[in-house]
C-alpha cells in the first residue's frame, strides 16, 4: 500500500482513462470522449528558482497522452507559465467542453495534469496562485464520469489530506468498466519536494510514469496500462531513484473517491506509431535512448518475461546493465510494426549510459553549486550624450573670431565707404562641438542574495568630434580687382576620453520567467585626457590685408591634457535570459563624471618655426575692443608663455563627460 501512495503523486498526469476495448474498437470511441488540461510551469515568481524541465514533463505527458491515450487535439488544452487568469479562463472553458460533451457521449474523462512549483496550500503561476481549494474544488465538481489531477509539485501531498475519507485500493482488476469519481495524485507528500533530474531531463516521477505508460509498467502483459499499473511502477522507480538524492526519498500520495467495478486504462501499447518488443531472454536494468540521445524508457526488466514497449518511428539504442555486465544493441522502428530483440541483438560493451547523457558526481558539494551561481560577468557597449562646455570653448571661439574679425570687420569698412561691398562662403560648416561618445566596457558581479549583488567593474569613454570646413572672404574695392581672403581647416578635432573604475550595488526583481527589471548605483574615480587639434592653411592677396588675421600661410596647433576625477551612475537596466547562464541586457542611465586639475602639452607651428610647451589647463579671458564692435573671447588653453597679448586666466578648466547613455551587453553566469 505505501508503495502504491508513493506512485501515485506523478505517474496519474498522463494517464487517460481508457475503457477496455469492446467488440468494435469505433463503437467504442463513438461512446466516449477524453479531454485533458495539462499545465507545466517553469516560473514560480520571485524568489523561487527557475525550474528546468516542468514545461517539458508536460508536453511529454501530452505527447504520450496522444499517442497512447486515445487523446483527440482538440481536446487536450496544453498550457506553458500561464498566468491565474489564463489558467481560471481555460478551466472554465473546459468546464463548457465536458457540459456539452456529455450531452452526446456515454462517458466523459478528464485528467488534469500540474508541473511546477507549489507549497502546503498554492501552485505558483509565475507571482499568481492558484490555491488547493479552487482546484479541488474545480474538479471534483466538472462534469465528466471520471476526473483525476495529478500534480508534480513540492510539497503537493497536502492536497490528498482529507477528514473522512478512507484510503483504499484505489482500481479493482476485472474487465468490467464501470468506474466514476476522482483521484487526486500527488508526486510528493506534504512535507518533501519533488525533485528533478539533469541526467533525465525532466522529474523523477514524470520520467518513471512516462516509462510506465509507454508498456514498462504491463504486469498482466494484456497490452494495456492501468492506473494501478502505472501508479506502482512510478512509485517504485521515484522512491528508487531519491532515496541517495540531497532532497532525500520522495514519496508520491494519492486520495480517491470512485465507485464502481473494473479499472481505468492509461494507455494502450499497440495504439503506439511503433512497439518494441523486449523477449524473455534479456534481464536487467534497461536505458532505450532516441536518435537525439534522449533517456525515453527507463526499467528493471525480470527474466522469462517479454515486455511491449510503445515508442515513435526511428532509430534507438538500448543499453541492459546484467550481473554487473554492460549490453548495447541498435534497433530502427517503423510505424505500423513492431520489432522483436533479444539476447543475440546485444553486444557487450563498457559505455554507461549515464555518461552519454550526463550525471551529477555523487559527491557534488551544495555549497559549491550555490556559489557558481553567483558570479556574474557583464560584457557591454553603447552610446552616451556628454557635453564638455570647457572644451567646446574652443569651437565657440573660433567661430567667433572668424564671424568677429572677418564679417564684422568687411561690414564696418563698407559702412565707413572704404569698400563697396563684400561676400562671404562657406563649405563644410564651421566648427562642431563634441557632443557624444562611445562607452564600453566589463562588470564583474557577486550575488550576496537572491535580489542584491556588488559588482567591480571598468569603462572606457571615447569621443572625438572632427570638423573640415573652408572660408572665404572676397572684399570689392571701386576700380581695383577684389581681395580674396581663404582660411581652410584640413583638421579640426575636439577629443576626449576617460578610463573608470568602479564598485557598485545592484538591486533586482523578478518580472517572469525571462525577464528581471534592476536598479544600479556605481562610482569610483575617473582618469580622464582632452585634446584640440587645429590644422589649416591661409590665403592672402599681395596688397596689405584687409582684416586682422595676421600674416601666417599655414599652422598647426595641438594641445592636450590629463586629469583626474569622480565618476558616479544611477542605472535602470532590463535583463532577457536565454538560458540559466547566459542572457542580454539593455540599461539607461545618467553618470556624472567630473576631471579636473587637468595639466599636459602643447604644440605650435607656422611655416618657419615650431614651439612646445607644458602647462596647467585652465580658461583664458581677452576683451577685443575694435572701431566695429567689443568681442569677449573665451577659450582653453595650457600655452601661457607663447601667447602674450591682452588675455588673462579667467577660472580653472573643467572637464564635464556627464550625460545619459544607454548600453546594451551579455551576461554569464559561473
């Protein structure tokens, strides 16, 4: 009895009642109608883990179900991390479906079927619930002749606890079909967690109950799969399986409430695409993997006996480990038939199936897997709006002074009659300010908990802004030929970059399955460089110029500088997990980053001479008065001793890399 409870909490998720065959197979099918509401959920919301395979124990139960079970498409209603909405609103359809099917067929069945995770009165639906008395209270009341749920969840075992019911046999074994009422299976009892397997790929309750269905669990050898049959075999094959696991043992329950004579078949062998036959001669432990290398049938196989076995069309290998002995062979299936293997297909080898498949060492540390999952490393790349005012200082006074000392001037000698008229052109723009800048970078991250983490990380900033542009100036004079005036930047380049260290705290939630919305707060220092860089040449007619640009042909002139600073960002960022390990991440955010005591060189040349200099960055300040006008000049410079004239230092020059910037990466988690 206690190994007939312990079966019964996952193998009843796929089983459909099928009532045995009567004379005509079609009469039969004419007479009765089987619907199935089959739910996996990989999400139990936040703070709970994301399980692997509970979607996938569902769509094999499906699968089985369809192939085996009698199931129509129409009337199975499959579900993957639904939410409680979606849940409650295909419930009550189905409730509909099963209220007009019993208005045309003779017997109805429904077989609910739950993957996920639960505790001692919910099942998670991502951050939903759905609670133990809704659902009980959903099928025990449908409308169909025979209602059974089973649920693959933690601690599901207390759904089974009732006052006044009294546990039993739950399926007599005579040939008569009679049987109504429920059955609620659990895969636990109320106290354990159902656990999962890496090298099965699903539960360990769902993985023997699969077996089972698929012919493993065929006691009587009449080609069918009971209830009772499928129950203990799953049973036997959990408990089996647990009892060396870290959860420990894992005891499935069941509760019953059905009256009537006969039991209620799962399935049925040769409804299958194709059947395996095992013959009496092959005994021992049996491992049948697919072509993918799937596990798909797992059982301990007793001498003298021939087993059935229901599978799709397609190659398959069988391992059979005997008194210590390893047997492989290879078969290939075709629909509609079934293949005989015995002893002599088998050749002896030393493969463990387990390897080909993958195992967890017996001796795997918790403490060990706990702490793997919490690093997390962070590539990313992006786009960031800055607005270094002091450096663009140096394009505001370019411009300037061309506008000043250029249209200003030809304005005011066309007023004072010395020239008749002037015009100006352009190509290329004039000067641009630096404006944007290219962030990337790497974040190594440690999870304190589940929510919190802190993280060590480093950024580089890069961002130049180039200008070429040309002006010309063509002065008219009454009976003489124009002056022409061209000044011609090949080059003119504001830069800057910074390199970042820092430390940082990462707040996170949970939003589903895929997606986890995060809050950031990141800082350390900044060690920063600027530049300008101006390349040009200059045209003057042969008579005296007509405007202050001096009597230069060509030059050059370069100055950088190195500083350093505080960098600190408040970040939002949006993760996409493709797998457990790796994933994408966008994230916005605002940095405030500030160099200053900036202090580097600077080069000047004209065509007969070059000077070099060092110096301290700061803001230079000269008030131009002419006969045309007062300009205020402000630029930056680190030149103070080649550059006499009437200017003086206005303030100290800071280099502002601020700005909002959004970045986009790949994470990995080991």
């Amino acid at each position: 009895m206690k190994g007939f409870k312990m079966v019964a909490v996952l193998s009843m998720m796929c089983f459909f009642a099928l009532p045995p065959l009567l004379a005509e197979e079609q009469t039969d099918e004419l007479l009765n109608r089987r619907f199935a509401f089959l739910v996996g959920a990989n999400d139990g919301g936040q703070n709970r883990v994301i399980l692997r395979y509970a979607v996938d124990d569902a769509r094999a139960i499906q699968k089985v179900l369809k192939e085996m079970g009698g199931i129509l498409n129409e009337d199975c209603r499959f579900m993957a991390d639904p939410d409680r909405e979606t849940f409650l609103k295909t419930a009550e359809a189905l409730s509909e479906d099963v209220n007009q099917a019993k208005k045309k067929f003779r017997r109805v069945e429904l077989i609910f079927y739950y993957s996920g995770h639960s505790d001692e009165e919910n099942l998670f639906l991502g951050n939903d619930r759905v609670s133990y008395q809704e659902l009980k209270e959903w099928i025990t009341t449908i409308n169909a002749d025979v209602r059974i749920g089973i649920l693959d969840s933690c601690a599901s075992g207390t759904l089974t606890l009732s006052k006044g019911v009294k546990k039993r046999p739950p399926f007599l074994l005579d040939n008569a079909y009679d049987m109504k009422g429920y059955a609620f299976i659990t895969s636990s009892s109320a106290t354990e967690a159902a656990q999962e397997s890496s090298r099965l790929k699903r539960s360990f309750f769902t993985h023997n109950l699969i077996s089972g269905m698929r012919g493993a669990a065929d006691r009587n050898q009449d080609g069918r799969i009971t209830l009772n049959e499928a129950y203990q075999f799953a049973f036997d094959g959990t408990l089996n399986q647990t009892q060396k696991t870290m959860a420990g043992p894992q005891h499935p329950s069941y509760q019953i409430q059905m009256s009537g004579t006969g039991d209620v078949v799962i399935t049925e062998i040769w409804k299958s695409t194709a059947v395996l036959v095992l013959k009496e001669d092959i005994a021992g432990k049996i491992y049948i993997h697919n072509r993918d290398n799937v596990l798909v049938v797992e059982m301990n196989k007793i001498p003298g006996r021939q087993i059935s076995i229901g599978l799709d069309e397609g190659d398959y290998r069988i391992i059979n480990i005997d008194e210590g002995n390893i047997w492989e062979a290879q078969v290939g299936l075709k629909s509609g038939k079934s293949s005989d293997l015995n002893r002599k297909a088998f050749n002896q080898t030393n493969k463990i199936p387990t390897q080909l498949r993958g195992t967890i060492p017996p001796s795997l540390d918790v403490s060990k897997i706990k702490r793997a999952k919490k690093w997390r490393l962070e590539v990313f790349g992006g786009f960031s709006r800055i607005n270094p005012d002091d450096l663009n200082m140096r394009a505001t006074y370019d411009n300037m002074h061309d506008t000043f000392y250029g249209d200003d001037y030809a304005q005011y000698l066309v007023n004072q009659g010395e020239i008749s008229s002037f015009t100006k052109s352009n190509e290329g723009g004039e000067a641009k300010f630096l404006k944007h800048s290219i962030p990337f970078g790497i974040r190594l991250r440690y999870g304190l908990t589940d929510w919190f983490d802190v993280s060590l990380g480093f950024t580089y900033l890069s961002g130049a802004r180039e200008s070429r542009f040309k002006n010309t100036l063509e002065i008219f004079i009454p009976e003489s030929s124009p002056l022409v005036y061209t000044d011609d930047f090949k080059k003119y380049e504001l830069s800057a970059n910074a390199f970042i260290p820092s430390i940082g705290i990462h707040v996170a939630k949970k939003i589903s399955r895929l997606f986890q919305l995060e809050a950031s707060l990141t800082g350390g220092p900044i060690f920063g460089e600027c530049s300008y860089l101006l390349d040009w040449n200059s045209q003057y007619p042969q008579e005296e110029s007509a405007g202050d640009y001096g009597n230069l042909d060509e030059g050059y002139l370069e100055e950088n500088g190195k500083g350093s600073g505080m960098a600190l960002e408040f970040a939002v960022k949006w993760d996409y997990h493709f797998a457990e390990n790796y994933g994408v991440f966008l994230e916005g955010s605002y940095a405030y980053r500030i160099v200053s005591d900036i202090f580097g060189k600077g080069t000047r040349s004209f065509a007969s001479h070059r000077e070099t200099w060092e110096g301290e960055w700061a803001i230079k300040k000269d008030i131009k008065t002419e006969p045309w006008g007062v300009a205020h000049f402000l630029w930056p410079s680190n030149g103070w001793e080649y550059f006499p004239g009437t200017w003086w230092r206005s303030r100290d020059f800071e280099l502002d890399l601020s700005g909002f910037q959004v970045r986009t990466g790949l994470y990995f988690r080991f």
